[in-house]
C-alpha cells in the first residue's frame, strides 16, 4: 500500500506541475481572435516548440505511466478517487507556481477533496481481504 501511495503522490506532482506548465505556455502564445487556418497553423507550430508547454505535455505523460501502474495493481474504486488529490496539488502548485489568487471558497472545496479522498482511504485500510483465484496475484497493497 505505502509503495502505491508513493507512486501516487509522484504522479500527482507531476500532474500538478504538469498543467502549471501548459498553462504557462498557453499564455505565452500569441492568439488571435479571428479563426483562420493560416493563424490556427502558426498557434499549433507555436505550441509544438513552446518548452513549457512540451515540458506540461511530458509531465503529463509521465502521470498516466503512474497511473497505469496504479490501476494493474489497486482497484479502481480505490485509486481513481484518490487522484481527486491532483486538484489539491495543483491549486497550490497555481499559487506558489503562478501566482494565482485563491479564494477562500476554492480552498473549502480543496478541502471537501482532502475530506473525500480521506474517507475513500479509510474504506480501503478497514476492507477485509478479497479471495484471489488460483493463478492470479493479489493486489498489492
């Protein structure tokens, strides 16, 4: 369990850093308000070569490797919920990494997502063990 936990937490940093990331390089495009082909091109090429947005695009890529790791060895009703947790990492990644103004009312939903996935933990410590059919490993916990 504490191995899976660990992965957790590494793919949900890099998630969090991740979007960070491409938010950031979004910005720094120079859209137009008109929709051209022409224009849509040059955003795409733009994009294509934005570091931050490329670096957004690996770290996010690197978070759904931890996550299929995640999902061959926990239940989804488990691991899924728990990825919730990515909304509180990257609202604090939002304020220290960009400077984003968070409202208290954000941070009270920040909280209901620590609450959830708390209680999702909770439910998980306290299953009893399933029966493994023959051939197949146990989950690792």
């Amino acid at each position: 369990m504490s191995r899976l936990l660990v992965v957790l937490l590494v793919g949900l940093l890099m998630e969090a850093v991740g979007v960070v990331l491409i938010s950031r390089g979004q910005k720094e495009l120079k859209a137009e308000a008109r929709f051209e082909v022409r224009a849509l091109a040059r955003l795409v090429k733009e994009a294509a070569t934005n570091p931050n947005i490329l670096g957004g695009i690996a770290l996010e890529a690197g978070f759904f490797g931890c996550l299929l790791f995640l999902l061959s060895r926990g239940d989804v009703s488990f691991i899924w919920p728990l990825t919730a947790l990515g909304f509180v990492v990257t609202t604090l990644s939002a304020k220290f990494l960009l400077g984003e103004q968070v409202s208290g009312l954000r941070w009270f939903g920040v909280f209901l997502i620590v609450l959830g996935a708390g209680v999702i933990t909770y439910t998980e410590k306290n299953r009893a063990p399933r029966d493994v059919p023959s051939g197949e490993r146990p989950a690792e916990r």
